[in-house]
C-alpha cells in the first residue's frame, strides 16, 4: 500500500451509489493515472460499486472508506479492496484489520490519538479532517515532533492546496473528493484537474 501511494499521492475519494456512472468515473481516473482509489461505504450500493470497477479496471487499487464497524473489514476483504481506510480508529478496529490481513489506515486528529495509533504499531496515519484540524501546517509542526510518523491528510482539501500538503516530508499521500464532487461527470473541469493533478506528480 505504501508504495502505490508513494507513486500515486493523490487518492480520489468516491462516493458511489450508481453502478455506470461509477465506471465513468473510474474512467476518467484511472485512464489519467490516479489509479488509487477510496470508495466510501456511506451509500447502499457502494459494494456493488466497488466490485464493478474492480471487474472493469484491473490496474486500479481500491479501497474501501469510512469503515466504523468491525465486521466491515471482512466484507470489504472479501469484495478485492487493497485497503481499509478509517475517519477514526479505536483499539478493536486496528486489531481486527490485523485479524483479516487486510491494509489499514486509521485517522487521527490530535496528538493523543497520533501517540495512541502509534503505541497500536501504525505509524502510517490519515490526518481527518485536514483542513479544518489545522490544515498543513499544523502537519508541518508535527514533522518536528512526531517524526516517525506519516501522514494520509483527508477533508477539505482543494485543487487550490493539495501540493502544500505534498511538499511535507511527513506527508506520504493525501485524499479528497475535490476533483470528483457530485455532478463531475458534468464539469468540464473534472478532466482537467485529473490532467493537472498527474502532471504534477
Ligand atoms: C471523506 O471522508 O469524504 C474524505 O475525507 C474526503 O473529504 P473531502 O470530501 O472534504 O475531500
């Protein structure tokens, strides 16, 4: 999981609740080369959503999001996803990811928690919500105090932003819904901030 983020550090996350547009979608993307991606299970066909694109894009690595319950990490498992992306974690949550031997990152906002995740053994951490916890530069304070951690930023990030993120040396990859919102099949700037993104990697 590392490495795929390494290579590709913009991680589009979708919210999908319709099978064809979904493709579409993942069309547009992974064609472009940002072909990581994070699927969120906040919609009732975000499993069927998750498979179809699996089917269709062997090359994409996909993940699910938003995993709050235990019992989720088999079931994504068990659908192909890559990895596991929590907003939050708990004990039982790191734990289980084990259990199923699938790639987890679990979020974090404070310190406590970052130091908390750490003592769990994951110093691969997504940083939720990034822009309203301090955006990158509290991530850049961190880099001083926290240096064996990495960080995933997530929520709020923009077109206009996202390569401050990248800059940090304690930022490995970062994720967002900015160039994929509702109704981006529509907006002709959709392909463009895909092309954009690519081009600055
Ligand atoms: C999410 O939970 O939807 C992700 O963190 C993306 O956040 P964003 O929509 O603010 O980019």
């Amino acid at each position: 999981m590392l490495n795929k983020f390494k290579n590709s550090p913009v991680i589009p996350v979708l919210t999908l609740d319709n099978v064809d547009e979904s493709l579409k979608i993942a069309e547009v993307l992974v064609t472009s080369g940002l072909s990581n991606l994070e699927v969120t299970l906040r919609t009732p066909n975000a499993f069927k959503c998750i498979e179809a694109i699996k089917k269709e894009f062997s090359e994409a690595f996909i993940g699910a999001g938003t995993l709050v319950k235990k019992e989720q990490f088999q079931q994504v498992k068990d659908i192909g996803c890559s990895f596991a992306v929590s907003p939050g974690f708990t004990e039982a949550l790191v734990y289980e990811a084990k259990k199923v031997g699938i790639s987890y990152l679990p979020g974090v906002s404070t310190p406590s928690e970052i130091i908390r995740l750490r003592e769990l053994g994951v110093s691969f951490q997504k940083f939720f919500h990034a822009s309203n916890s301090g955006g990158y530069k509290i991530l850049q304070a961190y880099s001083n105090i926290f240096t064996d951690i990495k960080f995933c930023p997530t929520g709020g990030i923009q077109q206009e932003n996202y390569q401050e993120y990248l800059k940090l040396n304690n930022v490995l990859c970062l994720g967002g819904s900015w160039m994929v919102s509702k109704g981006c099949l529509k907006d002709k700037n959709f392909t463009l901030h895909v092309e954009e993104i690519v081009k600055n990697f």
